[in-house]
C-alpha cells in the first residue's frame, strides 16, 4: 500500500510550525486536528499547520511536504489510533481504530502516484468548513529527489484541482 511519508527538504519546518515532524514517519492529512477549532484563535503557527501541514504519525509533529511511500496501512492506522486515545479524546480503542482506519485510508487515496511523488496541501476554511487541495511536485528532469534536495529543485504538475469537502468524506455532524 503506498502512503504519505515526512519529508523534509530543509529546515524551514522547523521554524514554521510548533513541532515539526520527524523526516522519514508516516503522515496523513491532520485535518482533523482543527475541525473543533476556530482559526482565529489559533497561534501564528497553528494556523500555519492549518493552511499547509500533514501529520506525523509518530511525533504529531507537522511536514509541509510528503513523498509517497510503501508502506503497512494496517500498521499505521494502529500507531494513529494509539495518539487519538492518548492526545485526542478517542473514547475507546475500538472508536479510535475506525477512525484511524478512515484517516490512512483517506491518506493512502492521495497516492495512487509514483513512488517518490512529493504532495503539498493547502487548507482554507469556508462556511462549509475546511477544503484541501493537494498538489503534486516532481523533481526536474530525470532525477529523482532526494531526501534533502533543494526546493527550487522541484517544480509544481499539477492544475489547480478542486476542492476536497471534507464534510462529504467524514460525514455530516449533527
């Protein structure tokens, strides 16, 4: 199964953000982190993580860019229920498995791409609430990016895709 993994291509991540991801861990979307949130209350930095990070797993820590990756669905949607229990409220270990199990699953439809695709995502907040849109990098020329490549080594593919609704993906709540 290919998945998202952290990837850091210089150290601005760590600047940006309040934790940053450790390179190289599993990630998925985060976007679950701010649904009860109001961003104009968040800190600088959270609302940075709001408009273009991706979750580690491992650290909880947030990634600008991921890289697709094989990887175990089954295991990290285990490590992801484990932090809903521990630094979510998951009520139960059986609610925070399906949860998790939706999240990796919604991560892992975003790379049905190459190994080594670089993906960046960028979150608005609308009165339906929050949109993703996921771009695509690839690297210049025949050259695979490596791990800790120059930014302006890679270039943007993608249009501008439409908006995800997140609302139709998890359900409305009541």
């Amino acid at each position: 199964m290919k998945l998202p993994r952290t990837l850091q291509l210089d150290p601005s991540d760590t600047f940006v953000f309040e934790r940053a991801a450790t390179p190289g861990e599993w990630a998925v979307s985060g976007a679950f982190v701010f649904a009860p949130a109001d961003p104009a209350t968040l800190s600088h930095k959270a609302r940075v993580a709001l408009r273009s990070g991706f979750l580690g797993v491992d650290s909880l820590g947030w990634s600008t860019l991921v890289e697709v990756a094989e990887g175990c669905g089954d295991h990290v949607a285990r490590l992801l229920a484990d932090k809903l229990l521990t630094h979510f409220g998951a009520p139960d270990a059986a609610t925070a498995l399906a949860a998790a199990r939706e999240e990796v699953a919604f991560a892992a439809s975003l790379c049905d791409l190459p190994l080594g695709t670089v993906i960046a995502v960028q979150r608005t907040t609308t009165e339906a609430g929050l949109e993703e849109r996921f771009r695509t990098l690839t690297p210049r020329g025949d050259q695979p990016a490596p791990v800790f490549a120059p930014v302006f080594a890679l270039i943007e593919t993608d249009e501008d895709p439409e908006p995800i609704d997140l609302s139709k993906l998890i359900g409305e709540s009541s």
